[in-house]
C-alpha cells in the first residue's frame, strides 16, 4: 500500500510515526512551514503545535515537499509527483489548506482526514479548544473522506473519549492522538472492506480557526467559564490571558477552582 501523507503538526508527527512503526508504506510527505499564508489572514499565521516534518523525511529517507499556498507552492502544482506515485490512500492530519479534488481523485481510495471532532460537531479550526471553552464532558476523532466542504466527507471510523474537569489541552490532545493511531490503522487493515457513512450536513457545526489574540479573558464571564477558557489554551497553545492598564499581557497558564 502506498500513502501520502500530509501533515504540518505535532499530531501529525505522532500519528505518521504510528504508521511507520507499524510498517505502512510512506511514499511521500507534505508539510506546511511554522509561519504560513492563508486565506483568513492578509498577514502569515503561526503554527504554535508545529512539527517539521521534513526531518522525520529526511531521518527515514522519505522524499518532502513543502506548501505554502497564496504566494508560494500549492498543492495543485505537485500533480505529476503525486500522480506519478500512483497513491492508494492520501492521510491527511493536522492540516490547513483544502485538498483541490483533481488531487484526492489520483488516490485509489481518496484522501482521508483525521479530525479531531465527533463530526457534525465542531467542525471546522480548533475542534479540541473549543470544545474545552464550550464545557464538553466528551469528544473524539473522526476519519473521514476528504470531499469539497470543510470537513462534511463521509465518516469512516469515530472514536469518543471524556474531557475530565482537572484536564488542560494537554491531557485531551494526547487522548485524541492516542484514539486517532487506533480508528486509522484499523481503517487502512481494512481499506477493501470499508464502509462510508455519509454525514447529516444540515447539523455540521464549523467553527473559526483561532488567533493568539482570542485568548482575552472576559472577567465577567462565570468562574466555570473562565475555568474553561484558561485550560483549554494552555501550553502548548500562547495562553489565555488579561491585559494591565499598559496593554502588556499577563499569561495565565494553571488555574484551580475553589470552594
């Protein structure tokens, strides 16, 4: 089995390196620089969760290629190499650009993402934060077929998992990490005996990708509120934080509810 593989994070460095002890077949990987254009934003976003994976290439004698869409290479420019290639499966995690369908239809089975969601639900940037800002007791990933919307493909595998009162970002990104190896790998032993569901799109929740400026607490919010806001932006993500009458900002990373 062939795969390519497209990732830019440290979610995605945990989940290829699951897929490289295992013994799956990478022929090729595409990454995303740490700071990147896109098309929210008139000035280049920064990865906080970057991961580069052309090390890892280079490491394990994998060819790379890097994208940076809007002023430097697309996706659409890399046809012939993938085409060439001749993929059965394209894994994507821990992306952010679209992947133009000309592109998923030179894979034997499509494209599948990995998103950490239990979609229809938080759909869309920062599924994991904003479920911990919302006040979920439970989440998970979901597989899917990569398709034109943004993340509406149909579902392969889902996997839940709690989001207990003491975690931070930390705790429930390693539990998504851990939950993603398992649906994926289950997927791909069982790539000719698959079955898609498709997704109900009229409930599919997009949220927006977020900004280090977000993270402004709102002091008026509910003590379980803020209790919220604080762990799910915690390290290794730039913190929620309160500005002094100065404007400089106090980053608060820990918190603890008292009676």
């Amino acid at each position: 089995m062939k795969i390519i593989f497209f990732g830019a994070t440290k979610f995605s460095e945990d989940i290829l390196n699951d897929l490289l002890k295992k013994g799956f077949q990478i022929s090729c990987i595409f990454t995303i620089p740490k700071n990147f254009n896109i098309s929210y934003s008139k000035d280049k976003v920064k990865n906080f969760n970057f991961s580069d994976l052309r090390l890892l290439a280079k490491r394990r004698k994998i060819r790379s290629y890097e994208v940076n869409s809007i002023r430097g290479k697309r996706i659409s420019d890399y046809y012939e190499v993938i085409k060439d290639i001749k993929p059965d499966v394209m894994i994507v995690a821990g992306w952010y650009y679209m992947i133009p369908k000309k592109i998923r239809a030179l894979a034997k089975y499509g494209a599948w993402g990995m998103h950490a969601s239990l979609l229809p639900k938080y759909a869309g940037g920062a599924p994991l934060v904003w479920a911990m800002i919302n006040g979920e007791k439970k989440t998970g990933v979901s597989l899917f077929r990569l398709s034109d919307g943004i993340d509406d493909g149909d579902i392969i595998f889902q996997k839940a998992f709690p989001i207990k009162f003491e975690d931070t970002i930390k705790e429930v990104y390693a539990r998504a990490t851990m939950a993603a190896k398992e649906i994926l790998v289950k997927a791909l032993k069982n790539i000719k005996n698959l079955r898609f569901k498709p997704q109900d799109r009229s409930k599919l929740e997009i949220y927006p990708q977020r900004r280090p400026e977000d993270g402004e607490i709102n002091l008026n919010q509910s003590f379980l509120e803020i209790y919220n806001f604080i762990r799910a932006q915690s390290f290794p993500y730039p913190g929620a934080f309160i500005k002094g009458k100065d404007g400089k900002k106090v980053i608060i990373d820990k918190v603890k509810v008292f009676k």
